[in-house]
C-alpha cells in the first residue's frame, strides 16, 4: 500500500479545512474560547487588584502622614511649659512646696482583725 500524493497543493489547505473537520472538532474550538475568555477576565481581575491595591498604599502613606503630625502635635502639647501655660488661665500653677502627707488612725485593733 502506497500512501496517496496529493497532486495540488492549493486544495492541501481546502481539504483540511472541510465541514466535517469543523464539527469534528467543534468542542475543541470552544474550549480554546472559553480558556480565551478566562484569561481575558483574569487580566482584568489582576488590574482591577492592582488599582484596589495602589489605592490602599496611598490611603495608608497619607494615614501615616497624619498620625506622625498628631504625634508630634501630642508631643509638643504634654511638654510642662506647654501645661502651666494652658492652665494659667484657669488660675492653675504647679505648687512650689511639697504636698503635705496625712497621717491617718487606725481605729481596729490587730487583736479583733486576727479572731
């Protein structure tokens, strides 16, 4: 048995390409569309993330903008000076002589505490 020469080329690619090849291989085709649609949705899932994810980082730098200005503010505030001047309105001064301790009288006896 000797394996048929086809005479024309030209019709090579016309007896390739027939009706029945086609049906044939109509679940091929839409599998290849279908793994086509997936990776066109995935691309766009991935910008979309990206996008999600810039967003993030800016939100979060001005964040961190923000709570170094209110530290410092906080920093600047809780300073003594910065105290004594807030109150000073208010007639409120740090006292210049030590607290007085209070001495107070045990009125129990150790002796009903230990019955």
């Amino acid at each position: 048995m000797s394996v048929p020469v086809n005479p024309a080329p030209k019709n090579a690619i016309k007896s390739i390409l027939n009706y029945q090849w086609i049906v044939l291989n109509i679940g091929f085709f839409l599998f290849l569309a279908f793994i086509a649609i997936l990776y066109i949705a995935n691309g766009h899932l991935a910008d979309k993330t990206i996008r999600k994810i810039n967003t993030t980082k800016k939100e979060l730098k001005e964040l961190q903008f923000e709570y170094k200005t209110v530290k410092a503010d906080l920093m600047r505030r809780s300073r003594a000076v910065e105290i004594e001047n807030a109150l000073a309105p208010y007639g409120l001064a740090v006292a210049k002589d030590m607290p007085v301790r209070l001495q107070i009288e045990n009125k129990f006896s150790t002796k009903n505490l230990n019955k």
